[in-house]
C-alpha cells in the first residue's frame, strides 16, 4: 500500500522546519510560506484569515502532493508590510477567534448540562431527549 505510516502526519522530520519562507524575487513584497505537517484544514483557514486583512493582495495556497503532509502558501502584501509579518498577525488573530469560539462553546455546553440536571430533578427522574435544549430559552451570548 501506497500509505504513509500515521506517526508521518505530525512527526516533523530532522532537518526540517516547522514553517519555511521563500521570497519571490518576479513579485514585490511576495513570498511563499512551506508548512510542514499541515493539511487543507490549516491552510484554508489561514487563507481566509490573510484575505480579511486589507493590507493583503493576494494569498492563496497549494497541496504539493496528496501523499506529502505540508503546504505552500503564497503571500503578497502592499508596500510597507511583509508577508512574513502578515502570516504572524492572521495566525494570532487565528488563535483568538478560535479560542472564542471554545469559550462559547463551552458557556453552552454548561448550560445545556444545567437544564439537563434541572430537567431531570424537576420530573422526579424522568427524562426523554427533547428536554435536552429548551425551546423557550434563547442561547447564551458571551462575547469576551
């Protein structure tokens, strides 16, 4: 079989770098970001996270290979700002939107696990699964 051993997907090889950067010399203010032991999920992300900031031109990525474990990204930003700089600022905003995400998913959860515990003693024990979520109570919003 074609397949690579699992521990290949994660496990960063001797010599090699975690992140590898490429300045384009054709493109001003270009380069092409090698990440190793990353997929399409990673990749699109970061993506659509370089393409909100204005200062931006372009960013698109490319899977080498299916059975190879990195991706390229290409970068290009206005004057005044490097790609460098841009893919360090989109991962940091990265990592805080996801990490609200957690923090809502987390106030649900202890409030779905809440109701569930108020359902069951208010019924003396009975309990069906539609009393998992209350209809008649918005979601909690937390914004932080």
């Amino acid at each position: 079989m074609n397949a690579p051993d699992r521990f290949e997907l994660f496990v960063i090889p001797d010599g090699h770098k975690k992140v590898e950067m490429e300045m384009d010399t054709r493109i001003p203010n270009a380069a092409t970001f090698k990440i190793e032991r990353e997929d399409h999920t990673l990749a699109n992300m970061l993506r659509a996270q370089l393409l909100k900031d204005p200062r931006v031109l372009f960013a698109g990525y490319k899977i080498p290979h299916p059975l190879e474990h990195s991706f390229l990204i290409k970068i290009q930003t206005t004057p005044g700002t490097s790609p460098g700089q841009a893919l360090s600022e989109a991962t940091n905003e990265l990592i805080k939107e996801i990490s609200n995400i957690k923090t809502k998913f987390d106030m649900d959860m202890i409030r779905v696990r809440t109701y569930d515990e108020d359902a069951k003693a208010t019924e003396g024990g009975v309990y069906d699964d539609h009393m998992a979520i209350d209809q008649h109570r918005p979601p909690m919003d937390v914004d932080f």
